[in-house]
C-alpha cells in the first residue's frame, strides 16, 4: 500500500495552460444578476463559479457572501473548468477538445503523479530540470492498458467486438526527485473531448505490502424510487470509490506508520493498493484503522478507505 501526500496547486504553480478560464462573465459589482444567474471569480486562491440565489441581485461579493454561515445571495457551484483538476472533487472534470494542457512549477520536490476520473486517450507526462533539461518524459496508452489487462479481452471474440472501457484512474511513482522542475502535462482524446477529474503531483510513502483479498466498491449516491404502479424512477447522481485493504507493515515501522495514517486523519490523500489496477486506486480519507500486532517481524494493519465524490 503506498498513498501520495498532494501538494496544493496555487495560481504560482500554474504557469500555463490551454484551458480558458470563461465559463461565464466575471462578476461585476454594476451588473444586477437573475435568480439561477452565474458569474465567475477568478481571483487568486478562488477560481469558482457562483449563482444567483434570487433576483435583483446587485453588489454582492459571491465570496464574501458565501463566506457566511448561510449565504443570501449567492451559492457556490464548483471551481472553474481550469481548476476544476485541481479541486479535491473527483467528480467534477476539466474537460476540452480535444486536449488539456497544464504547465505546473511546484517549486518543491516531487515523485508522483495520479490522475483521477480521465476520459482521455493518452497522457503525457514530461519533466525538466533548469540545469539537466528533460529527466522525464512518459506517455500512457489507456486504451493499451485496457486490452491488455481487462477482463473483456478473455478471448478472441471479446478482443475484436467487446465494448472497451478506457482506464478511468492512473497513477505514476517513478518519476525522479528534483526541487526545480516543471511539469508539463497533455491529456488528450483525438476526436473527442479530453476530461480529467484530478490531477494529484505530491510525495510517495511506502505503508507495507497489500495482503491478498482486497476489497472494493462503491457508494452511489443516485436516488432510485418506485411508485404505487411498481415503475422505478432514477435519478444519477455521483458516487464515490471504497476500498478495504490489509497491510503487512515490518514491526520496525509501526510506530511511523500508525503516526503516519493519524497525521492524514482529515486530509484526501491518494491511496493505492496496486497501481497496476485502476479499482485499487482511490482518493479520499481512511474511515478506521487498526494494526493487529500478530507476528514477531511484522504486524496486519486493516484499513478502510472512503473515496471523494
């Protein structure tokens, strides 16, 4: 099990990209805004889209009125469609056609790299170094991933007329440690729209190994309901991964594993019990934990985890 503790991107970090930032006109203190009117902010540390909470609307701040307890005017929405990768929501997605591009200077070391809820082609991850130019440079075949490792390619029939799901979650741990690099990333659908639910650049550690058994799931948060007839009525709303994993950690290490998992007790991290297996990728919180102290060399510790929406 190993997770990836994310550093959080700031309008510094992100130097440049393709993705325009106009989803709809910038708030204006002059404008009178309609009940369900939308505006942007696109301030520094903000990036977020606002509506209207009635008519008549005129000169109030969207943030500082969502700033209170409960806000008059205006609710929040989501991030923008730039920052929208970069939010801590899975579900929501930087989406363009047929391409996204970011530039990212952490300005800080760096090893991995996980990218969430893509529905994408092709990722392309490219590193350089000031000093020793490109260290890095990457690209991932999803659909190569998925005929090669899907259940849906058992056989021949399946390989040439099976439907193919692209891998949705990918993460990478190999790339090299240096505190000035920039980061250049292309996530690419040719003759589709290229959509990215997160984008996640942090440090790696390493818990212990992933015992056999692990657990996955979902929680669906879609609403299904039956009348007096007996006709169902659906209603899609997002949902979110789980996962429950044992991990063999070295009795060595308990002591800075169990400090470890305590100190991310409110923080999303990106946890991974086999990165080779989109299902055992997830970004969201550990719901419990508990380390058995069962042999000499080496303890079981139990965790669950409750992925983001």
């Amino acid at each position: 099990m190993k997770i990836i503790r994310g550093i959080t991107i700031t309008d510094a970090m992100l130097t440049a990209t393709n993705v325009a930032e106009t989803d709809y006109s910038a708030w204006s203190s002059v404008t009178t805004y309609a009940a369900a009117g939308r505006c942007i902010v696109t301030t520094s540390g903000v990036h977020k889209i606002y509506e209207s909470l009635a008519g008549g609307n005129l000169n109030h701040d969207p943030v500082a009125d969502c700033a209170l307890e409960t806000p008059l005017y205006w609710k929040e929405v989501s991030a923008t469609n730039r920052w929208k990768a970069f939010d801590a929501r899975v579900g929501s997605q930087t989406s363009q056609a047929p391409s996204i591009t970011y530039t990212i200077t952490p300005g800080q070391v760096f090893d991995s790299i996980a990218f969430l809820n893509l529905d994408a082609v092709t990722i392309r991850v490219v590193m350089t170094d000031p000093v020793e130019g490109v260290v890095y440079d990457k690209t991932i075949d999803l659909m190569t991933t998925v005929i090669t490792g899907s259940a849906a390619a058992i056989d021949w029939y399946s390989y040439f007329f099976s439907s193919f799901f692209r891998i949705t979650d990918v993460v990478k741990l190999d790339l090299p440690p240096y505190l000035n690099a920039v980061l250049d990333i292309t996530i690419t659908y040719t003759g589709g729209t290229a959509k990215v639910g997160g984008i996640i650049i942090g440090q790696q550690a390493n818990l212990g190994a992933t015992q056999i058994r692990p657990s996955i799931g979902i929680h669906d948060y879609s609403v299904k309901e039956q009348d007096d007839y007996g006709v169902w009525s659906v209603t899609e709303r997002a949902f979110s991964k789980k996962m429950t994993c044992d991990v063999q950690v070295l009795t060595a290490s308990l002591d800075d594993v169990a400090l470890l998992l305590a100190s991310y007790r409110a923080t999303p991290i990106v946890w991974i019990g086999d990165e080779t297996r989109s299902s055992l990728i997830v970004y969201g919180f550990f719901k419990d934990f508990s380390i058995v102290l069962e042999y000499l060399d080496y303890a079981i510790c139990s965790i669950e985890i409750e992925g983001l929406t």
